[in-house]
C-alpha cells in the first residue's frame, strides 16, 4: 500500500461572546460591556445598537469553505443567517440594532471543511421604551372650590427610563387650556424596575384665573419621556381629569360649619363614652381590700386608649377643616380659626390627660398594696375628669360659634337678597323709562310691584334679625364677651346707617319710580349690610384682646 499521511486538526469552537451595548442616543447613558455571554441572554433597550465580539479558538484560514456565521434562530420560520465580520486574529464581530429579541447561534468552518460542533447560543432581549405614567395626587378627583380659592396640587411621574417633562394644565369650562411649564427633582425610585420618578408640587391659584361661582374647572397633568423614534418624539402622556366645582365663599362655609358641628357630636360621643369609663374607674376603690384589678384595670386602659385613637382622629379632622378654611382664603364666620383652636385645645389638652389617666389606671393594676392602688385610681379619676372638662369646653366653644356661624350666613343671605332686588329693579326702572305706575306696560308694571314687595319682605326679615341680635344673650368668657361685642357692633352700625330706613324709602321710590332714589337707598342698605358682616367677623380680634386684658388682670 502507498504510505499515506495523517494530519491532526482541531475542530473550529468559539472560545468567548462579548457584547458591547450603546443605548439610543436620547437615553443618555454610557455604553456598557456585558462579558461571557455565552448561553446567557443580554437585556438591552430597544433600538440600542450592538456589538457581539466573538473569540474562536483557531485562524479559520482563506479556504473556500471557511467561513463564520450567526444563525437567528426564530420559531415557525427559516433561519436567517449573517455573516461575521473579521475583526482580529481568531476574532469575529456581528453589529445589530436591537429591534425585537432574538436569539443566534454561532457555527464555524475552517479551510479543511471541518465544522464547529454543539454550537453556542446566545440571546438578546430587547426591552421596549414604555412610556411614562402620570397622575395627579394628594388631591380629591372631585371637590369644590371658591374664586380665591388656592388649591395644592402634586404630579406623579414615572418612567422606565427617566422622566423629561412635565406640565399641568387647567381649563375653565369649554375655553383653552392654560399652563405651567414645571420644573421638579428626578430621583431613583426604590423599585425593581428601577424606575426614575418625578413628583412636582404646584398651587393653582383660582383668584389669578378669573373663574365665577357656577364654573367648572379642569385640570390635568402630562408627562414625556425622551423617547425618538424616526426622528420624532412620543407624544406625551396625560392623566386623568380632576374637577373643580366653584362654589361661593358662603356655601363653602357651610359646608366646613357643617364638618365642624358634625364633630362636635363626635365629641359628644367621645364624652358618653369617657363619663361611662369614669365611674367604672370610681368602682374600682370599692373593691375589696387586695382583690386583684388585673383583668378590670386592663379593660379600662383599653377602653381609654381607644378615646385617645377618637380623640386624635378628630384632632386631625379640625386640622383638616383648618386648612381647608385656609385654602379658600375663608375668613367669613372665622371657622379656620375655630378648627385651628378646637384642635390644639384637644391635643395639648384631652389627649395628654387622658394619656395620664390611662397611666394611672396601668399603675392602679401593678400596685402592691391598697394605699397605692387607691391613690393612682384616684389620680386616673383626676384625669379623666380633666379630659372631660376639655372635651365639654370645645363642644361648648363648637356650639356658640355654630350658632354665630347662622348668624352671619343669615345676613349674607339679606344681603343676597337685597342685591337681588336692587338688580331686578333698575332693570324695571331703565325698561320702564322713568313714567308713572299707571302708565306703565301691565307685565311691567306687575314686575315693578313684585320688586316693592320683595324690598318689604327683606326689610321686614332685617328687622327680625336685628330685634334678635340686640336682645340675644350671650355667656361670658373671652369667647363670649368677644361674640357680643361683635353682635353689638354689627346693630350699632345697622342703627347709624338707618339700614331699615333706607330699606323703607326704597320701596318708596320703586313704587314712584324714581330711579336716583332707588339705586341710592338700595345702594346704602347694601353697604350697611356688608359693614355689619365686616363687623361680626371681626370676633377673634376681639376675643384676642379680651384674653390679653383677662390676663393683666390676672397678673
């Protein structure tokens, strides 16, 4: 046989995979280096653009049937296969833009035709761009408002990739949107995702808008990602709506007067419920000398500790209607500051003693002997009595100030009313060109008389409320004194502007029609009507002032 010879050779195999990642340009982020990738799979956002660098153990050579190839590997369709590009010695290179996951497979063929075996495969995951979420918090999604009203508004943010901007707008009614470009601080978010969230705070200031009673205020608030694709930007995304009805001064006051006496029944409530607990407690010393309290004392303490969680959960509603009063720039009938009093009283006051009572119950349980339990039953007693006193003070304080509170909104309804009147009658007056009542077209005429009995219904009605500001009796006390010296005020002024008179001569001058009388003394009822709710809500300066004399007496 002829000698022959035998050459050893080394199949082709791929010895590393690394991929390099350079995110979309708008992303602004460095390009990173993943290294063995080898069946693994990479995470990459979408369009970025990839290098895999492919190391293989051995030249490939210039024969006809060397060659380097990246197999994408897709179900329920044929494989598309790319060349690799040289990129050194034994090394290889496959650019790709990440457009949707993928998974390739590397298979090799040198000069002698042998063919790489087991082929490595590795995947690329492609992770869209999702756009960002935003929504308006710390806000109801419906609630009402006044003109100067100025409401805090907070936007939510996030993005996968970092919010680039936000706005919020506002819409009166059906007219155009109006809005405020904001600039806030972009932080990691504590999220797996590791989302970046942006939370912006913003004060809508009604007054500044020109908004009325009776509109509709929309807003909304929008959010962008720095997102491009062919050249153009994600359109931003928007949140839901949140309403504002606009609402007069006076309506929001009652409807704060109303969240200020519905907890003043809490209250009541909150003292049944203590005054039961107190006499429970007085039992508690006629128990038989060391008889043990354990299981007694402990239902006590309980049962305190639940008036304190009341207690402090009508704190924060008094806190709420403070701020809300604060809000809506609200000075009629003072309930901002009357939450605000209602709760420090209870904090500082009811809350810290009842806290002392529960104490001295817990110590009463603990005691060794009978002296000592008798003493700290005692001491709970004490505080319990403390805490009820307090309770009974800002019910009280509650009950005056609701009642001053329909006081006033009884004389902004006259006033209401008389500016109804003075409206409907210069529009009589002016159509009916100043002639005689018998002269007069009879619809007319019959709407000038309907106007002469209106202005009497109102001057009699002021006439009612005046006769019972000035006989009313009020307690004494700084809150007391200050409540009749405003009510005292408010009638001295009705007197010295002859609000009744005026009232009178201008149902006079109607009948006749004599326009310059009209509007004068229509004009002068008004503004006295005003002045008398300036004057009554001048109260707290006058408490504040009581108090002070109250205390130079004291000292």
């Amino acid at each position: 046989a002829k000698p022959f010879r035998v050459r050893l050779a080394v199949r082709p195999a791929v010895a590393s995979v690394k991929a390099t990642v350079n995110p979309p340009a708008y992303v602004k982020q460095a390009a990173t280096q993943t290294h063995s990738i080898l069946e693994e799979e990479i995470a990459v956002i979408e369009s970025s653009r990839v290098r895999v660098e492919i190391t293989i153990n051995k030249p490939l050579g210039d024969g006809a049937s060397s060659r380097a190839l990246a197999e994408l590997v897709e179900q329920e369709r044929e494989h598309h296969s790319f060349d690799l590009i040289a990129d050194a010695t034994n090394g290889y290179a496959l650019d790709l833009v990440a457009v949707k996951s993928a998974e390739y497979r590397v298979h090799l063929a040198d000069a002698d035709g042998l063919e790489s075996a087991g082929d490595p495969v590795f995947r690329i995951a492609v992770k869209p761009d999702e756009p960002p979420s935003v929504m308006i918090v710390g806000s109801s999604r419906s609630m009402e408002v006044t003109p100067q009203s100025k409401v805090p508004l907070s936007v939510l943010a996030r993005d996968d990739l970092g919010v680039d901007e936000t706005a919020l707008y506002y819409l009166v009614g059906d007219g155009p949107r109006r809005g405020v470009p904001m600039a806030g601080k972009s932080d990691e978010a504590k999220s797996e995702d590791s989302a970046l969230e942006v939370q912006i705070d913003y004060e809508l200031d009604l007054a500044s808008t020109g908004v009325h009673v009776g509109d509709v205020v929309r807003c909304y608030a929008e959010a962008r990602d720095a997102y491009v694709a062919v050249g153009k930007r994600r359109e931003a995304v928007r949140s839901a709506e949140h309403l504002m009805r606009v609402v007069s001064a006076v309506e929001m006051v009652e409807r704060l007067g109303q969240r200020l006496q519905s907890n003043r029944q809490r209250l009541y409530k909150i003292m049944a419920d203590l005054a039961a607990i107190r006499d429970r407690t007085r039992q508690l010393n006629d128990r038989v000398a060391g008889q043990p309290l354990t299981n007694t004392a402990s239902g006590l303490a309980d049962d305190l500790a639940m008036l304190i969680n009341a207690v402090r959960e009508t704190v924060r509603n008094f806190e709420e209607v403070g701020r809300s009063a604060e809000a809506h720039s609200l000075k009629q009938a003072n309930i901002g500051e009357q939450a605000r009093r209602a709760s420090k009283l209870l904090d500082h006051e009811a809350k810290s003693t009842l806290a002392r009572a529960t104490a001295a119950i817990v110590r009463a349980a603990s005691s060794a002997t009978d002296p000592s339990r008798h003493e700290a039953i005692d001491s709970s007693i004490v505080s319990q009595q403390a805490a009820l006193d307090a309770l009974g003070l800002v019910a009280k304080q509650l009950e005056e100030s609701g009642r001053f509170q329909e006081l006033i909104a009884r004389i902004q309804e006259l006033l209401d009313r008389q500016e109804a009147v003075s409206r409907e009658a210069q529009a009589v007056i002016k159509a009916a060109a100043a002639g005689a009542v018998d002269e007069l077209d009879p619809s007319l005429k019959q709407r000038q008389l309907s106007c002469v009995f209106a202005q009497l219904r109102v001057r009699d009605d002021s006439s009612q409320v005046l006769d019972a500001m000035a006989a009313g009796s009020v307690e004494g006390g700084a809150a007391g004194v200050a409540t009749r010296q405003s009510i005292e005020a408010a009638v001295q002024l009705s007197r010295e502007r002859t609000l009744i008179a005026h009232m009178e001569q201008a149902s006079e001058a109607l009948r006749e029609s004599r326009q310059a009388d009209v509007s004068d003394h229509q004009g002068a009822a008004s503004s006295c009507l005003r002045a008398m709710i300036v004057a009554l809500n001048e109260r707290p300066q006058r408490e504040l002032a009581e108090l002070s004399r109250m205390l130079q007496d004291l000292v």
